[in-house]
C-alpha cells in the first residue's frame, strides 16, 4: 500500500499541473456547461428571464421596446409563470407601476439587449417568424450569458486577487471550491438574470482595483474604481457595504497632514466618479415617483437592534454556514 502512495501522488500533482496550465480552458468548459444547461432549461420552460429579474429587465425593454417607462405590459403581459410583481393597479403619484428593483442590471444587460434585438432582426431578414418584441427566447439567453459573463469575470478577479497572497495552485483551488459548494454555480446556471452573478462580477472587481492600486493610486485606478464602484450598489443598494474598503484606507491617514490631503483630494475623485453611474437611477426615480430620492423598498429593511446573526449563519431555513459549510473554512 505505501508503495502506491508515490503513484498516486504523482498523478494528483500532474492533474494539477494540466489544470493551472489550462485555466482559460476550464473556464471555458464551465461556460459551455453553463450555456447547455441555460438551453435546456429555456427549452422546457420558455423562460429564464422570472421573478425579481422581472423588475430589472422592465427597465431596459420598455426603454428600448415601448420609449417609455410604464410597466403594465411587463408586469402582466410578460409574466406567464405568475411570479411576484409590483401591482398594476398601484400606481405613483407620476401615474407610473411602481418598481421597487434598481437599474443596474438594466444597464449591464443593454449591450446584450442590444445584441439580442440585432440578432432578432437578423433572423427576420432571413425569413424566420420571430418576434422582436422583446419577449422571445433570444432576450432570455442573452441576457443570461450576459450575467453568466459578469459572473465569470468576477471569478477571474478574484482569482487575481489571492494571487496577491497566495501560489497560483492555492488560488486556483479555492475559486473551484467557491463555485462548486457555495451558490454561485446555482446563479450561474439556474436563476443567472437575478442580480448575484453581476454583483459578484462587480463586487470582485471593484476589490481586485481596490487592492491592486493599494500602494499607489493613479487616476485611471481611481476612476474606474468608482465607476465600478457606483454600478456595485446600483446592482444592490446592499453591496454599500463594500465601500468600507475605501472608507478604512482614508480613515487609515487620519493624523497624516500631508498624506491626508492626498488622501482626501483622491477620495473626492474617486466619489465623483462613484456618483457617476448614480444619476441614471436619480432620474428614473424622477420620472416613476415624481422625486430625485426614494426609498423603493417601503416595508422591508434590516433591523440593527436585532440582527438575528445567529439564524443568519446557522439556521436550518437559508443559513449561510449550515447551507454551505465550505463557507465556514473561509473565516477561520
């Protein structure tokens, strides 16, 4: 038995040596499993594009569709499976459907949205009966291989990032634990036009900009880490919470005149361009609620006085350790 031992351990380093080698080609892998499963899922149940991202998606296809922002059609039309929605029958004091859901998946969705209408009409030219109203099978795949792009790009960055820290086998290894015992492969493949998948893209990007510019921050790392940054929260206004990042390493020359003032000149650029992708959102708000600021998520929040924290890892209903306890090496 010791005897094999060697053997066996030779065979591990030289699979892991043809994996590193081809990580391009394992993330290729995943996307071709990803999209065969998008395919079929799309073929059985004629849609991917349900539930919350129902509310994302309205934006971008009444903008693009119908020029306008009134969301009876989405909500009612589009909805075959019955899924939660904003009542019709309520309307703003601007006469619109209210919607609770921020535009930032709306905005990452244009260029395939985009993409996805040109492919439409193409099809059409050709003679093929397909309608371009935005409701057919090519919106739905497009806009999931747009998050499902978003997603990955979010698993390259975060491989980045603990190559900063870490061998390139460490770093490979725990980004292939992320997406196969945590939720990401599950809002890849299954449910991609939710809003995890691009807050994972951009999440890890915006720390990977954030780390990599630590040192020294150039107006380029500046910019774009506030333009990623802004489109992070517009994705989910929770995903503020990351902006601590930022805030510690100001708060971090506090006491520090002349690095301080640096500091704070390249905060306010940076805060600049963070309220950048912000103004679109301002101004939908305008048009749906007759206000530049609102808070369109009325009777849900988070109560700090009592958190829960305990459930929130460990219940048996969603717990983020009981759920998933590769999770819980994580924090050690």
């Amino acid at each position: 038995m010791k005897s094999m031992k060697p053997f066996f351990c030779n065979i591990a380093c030289r699979a892991e040596a043809f994996l590193l080698e081809r990580k391009g080609c394992c993330l290729a892998v995943l996307l071709m499993t990803i999209v065969f499963v998008l395919v079929v899922q799309l073929w059985t149940t004629k849609a991917i594009i349900r539930s919350d991202a129902l509310g994302y998606y309205a934006y971008v296809r009444s903008l693009a569709i119908d020029g306008d922002l009134h969301f009876e059609n989405e909500f009612q039309d589009y909805n075959a499976h019955g899924d939660d929605v904003p009542s019709i029958r309520s309307l703003t004091p601007t006469n619109h459907v209210a919607n609770k859901y921020f535009i930032g998946p709306a905005l990452l969705w244009t260029p395939f949205f985009v993409a996805a209408h040109g492919t439409v009409l193409a099809m059409q030219v050709f003679g093929l009966e397909i309608s371009a109203d935005g409701y057919t099978w090519p919106y739905h795949l497009f806009m999931a291989l747009g998050s499902v792009l978003y997603g990955l790009l979010g698993l390259v960055c975060m491989e980045r990032m603990l190559r900063l820290f870490f061998d390139q086998a460490s770093g490979f290894w725990a980004v292939s634990m992320v997406v196969l015992s945590t939720n990401v492969i599950y809002y890849l493949a299954v449910e991609p036009t939710m809003a995890h998948a691009m807050s994972l893209g951009m999440v890890s990007a915006f720390a990977c900009l954030w780390l990599k510019g630590l040192e020294r921050r150039s107006l380029a790392n500046l910019m774009f880490l506030g333009l990623v940054g802004g489109v992070m929260v517009l994705i989910r206004p929770q995903n503020v919470v990351f902006m601590i990042l930022p805030l510690a390493e100001l708060l971090g020359f506090v006491g520090q005149s002349r690095n301080f003032q640096r500091r704070l000149f390249e905060s306010i650029f940076f805060g600049l361009f963070f309220l950048l992708p912000l103004l679109p959102q301002l101004v939908v708000w305008k048009i749906l609620y007759g206000k530049f600021l609102v808070f369109s998520y009325q009777g849900e929040g988070f109560d700090f006085f009592h958190p829960k924290l305990w459930a929130s890892l460990f219940s048996d209903r969603h717990g983020l350790i009981s759920w998933t306890p590769s999770v819980a090496l994580g924090l050690l």
